[in-house]
C-alpha cells in the first residue's frame, strides 16, 4: 500500500510568484507603476483602478491545508480564482506540475479547470431543480462520464459526507449544514487533487460549522487534496490550516503556522504589545472552575501568549494587581485580539 502522506508529497503544490491584479478599464496602464510603489490609495483616487492584489508570493504545499485569513475586501476571492484561471491577473503566475496556469487558455484551461481542481462555494451553488444525487453528479455528467459509472461514484461520496438517505431529496428539503455536505460531495466526486473552498462554511451556525470542520479534517486524513480554504474567522483558520497566510488590502501580511501567527503577528500596530490581558478577561462561566494557571492582568497579551504556550495551557486565571482573580482567558480569545484590527469607536 502507499502511504498516502508520501504519496502527496511526490505531487505537485501550487506556486503563486508576483501575482498582481488590478481592476478597472485599462489595468496594463498602471502595472509598471504600482510595480514601482504606486499605492492603492493612489491608484485608486487618481487613476479609478482598484488595487485587488499586490505581489503575492506563497506555496501551497500539495496534501495540506493552506488556508487564507482576511477581513471582507482584503482580495481572498480575487486570489483564489487565479488558482482556477477564473480571473486573469495583470501580471504574474500561477504555477502547478509545471504549467502556469495563467498561460492556459480555451480548452486547454477547461481542461484544467475540471479535471484538476473543484470549489465549493459558500452559497454551496446547488441547483434546485436537481436532487442530491443528480448535484453530486453533476461534475462527473459535464466531463461526460456514463451515468452507469458515474452513479455509484456519487453514490459512496453522499454515504461519506453522511447523507445517506437523502439521494432523492431536493436541495430546498435540507438544512443548510446538508447543503453543504452535498457541496462537498459534489466537489469530492471530481476527484480533484486541488479543492478551493471560499469562506464555504461562513455561512453556516457555529455548532454546524464545528462539525463541517471535523467532516473536512477527517476526510483530509484520508485524502490528501491540496486544500485552499479561505475564512475570515481566526478560529476555523487555526483549528484546519497547515498554515496560515494572512492579507490586508491585498497584500500577504503574514504566512506561517498558526502558532506563528499567534506569537509573532505581523500586524502594524502590534496589538499583542498594547492590549493588556485584563480586557479580554472573561467571568467564569457557571460551574466552571477557574485554571490552575495564573497571569498578571496587567501584562500585555503577547507576553501572557507566551507564557501560556510555554505552560501548555490553552486557558489561564487572570490577576489584577493585587493578585485577585478577575476573571479567564483563553489563547483563543488572545489570538483574535491579536490578528484582528480593533473594532471602530
Ligand atoms: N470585478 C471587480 N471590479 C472591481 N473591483 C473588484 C472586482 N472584484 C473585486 N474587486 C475589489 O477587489 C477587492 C478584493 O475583493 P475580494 O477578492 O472579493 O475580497 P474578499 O474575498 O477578501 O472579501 C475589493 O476592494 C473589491 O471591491
Ligand atoms: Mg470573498
């Protein structure tokens, strides 16, 4: 048998190398001069042109999650629909086994687009008039396989995103969360190696979404596709990425694990340096015992970051300055405040 880690590490990542996307009437005018430092502000008000992505450099590993973290408006859509050639950028490349799929064009770019890659979208896109089955299927009956074939295909993924049952069911009949597992279905009947995922489960309640999440990880374990997912939501972005990439206004800002996120955030204003541990502190919930781990609410949170990884606590009892207990924190509450900007006055 092949072990499937090792299997995906012989195929090819994804290389994104100075991606730039400019929208507007005629893009290829300002390249050479947001190239030279044009700022977006710049771009924007003298010229009408939005600067949708700026030099973007990362690699996407083959077999891992990567997953991209930015606020609304930060170029996550704009980047991810390179990956598939659905936007053409205004400079740059988009490197996988070797072709830069910015170069595909026609048929040779649907090509790519079906066989190699599938999405699954937030509003999971499915169409109405068809049931769960026929929507599974739907990728596979474009490529033309034979329904007799394709079926059965369909058939094992719905039973592994846990619908069973619900083959004949149309879309209208499901909650929210089993529209999604047919998105995922539908998505994972292709057989793509590469599976883009935007904001797919933002959309979902949070105790749903939990469990699409833990649908995902444990169907990644398995399968090794080489995931993007994008999400504006720190905790989903920790609890699935390998790693993490982070954009402000179309710039990566960061790219790392999510403990490098955590500890060494790249963020203008370091946050971690200016907020102190008391403001995140929470009451105990009811019943709740507070941590055995201690920190000075005084001190700023990425020093009490630090100091409860070096714990290995995920939660700690805070102190005011006369050592009384205040209230809990936990290091997922530290890592929000850590990475996302300050809500306006
Ligand atoms: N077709 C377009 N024409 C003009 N501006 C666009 C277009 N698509 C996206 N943008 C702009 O590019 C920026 C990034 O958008 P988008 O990638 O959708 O962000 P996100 O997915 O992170 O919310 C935004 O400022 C948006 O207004
Ligand atoms: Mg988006």
């Amino acid at each position: 048998m092949t072990d499937p880690l090792e299997d995906a590490r012989q195929r090819s990542g994804i290389e994104i190398r100075h991606l730039y996307k400019i929208f507007g009437t005629n893009p290829g005018r300002f390249i050479k001069r947001v190239k030279e430092g044009m700022t977006k502000e710049e771009l924007n008000d003298r010229h009408n042109h939005v600067l949708g992505l700026q030099d973007i450099n990362l690699s996407l590993p083959p077999g891992e999650i990567s997953v991209i973290m930015g606020l609304s408006g930060s170029g996550k859509s704009t980047l991810i629909r390179h990956i598939n050639g659905l936007i053409e950028p205004t400079a740059g490349e988009v490197l996988y086994e070797g072709r830069d799929v910015v170069a595909m064009k026609g048929a040779e770019l649907r090509e790519f687009r079906r066989t190699k890659t599938a999405m699954v979208f937030q509003k999971f896109a499915l169409l109405p008039h068809r049931t769960v089955l026929e929507n599974t299927l739907y990728g596979l009956d474009i490529r033309g396989v034979p329904r007799a074939e394709a079926e059965p295909v369909a058939r094992a993924w719905i039973e592994r995103v846990g619908l069973s049952g619900f083959e004949e069911n149309y879309p209208n009949q499901l909650s929210g969360g089993m529209q999604q597992r047919v998105g995922l279905a539908r998505a994972l009947a292709n057989d793509a190696d590469i599976l883009l995922m935007d904001e797919a489960f933002s959309a979902l309640d949070p105790l749903i979404r939990m469990d699409m999440q833990k649908v995902l990880l444990e169907l990644q374990q398995e399968l090794q596709k080489t995931i993007i997912f994008i999400t504006h939501d720190l905790d989903e972005a920790l609890r699935l990425g390998d790693s993490i990439a982070i954009l402000r206004d179309g710039k990566l800002e960061q790219v790392g694990t999510g403990q490098d996120i955590v500890l060494r955030p790249a963020n203008d204003v370091n946050r971690g340096r200016v907020i102190r541990a008391s403001r995140l502190a929470r009451p105990l919930a009811e019943g709740e015992a507070p941590p055995e781990f201690r920190v000075d609410g005084y001190r700023v949170l990425e020093r009490v970051a630090r100091e409860m990884a070096a714990a290995g606590v995920a939660q700690a009892t805070v102190l005011d300055r006369k050592g009384v207990a205040t209230g809990v924190i936990d290091s997922e509450a530290i890592l929000n405040a850590m990475v996302t900007p300050a809500e306006a006055p």
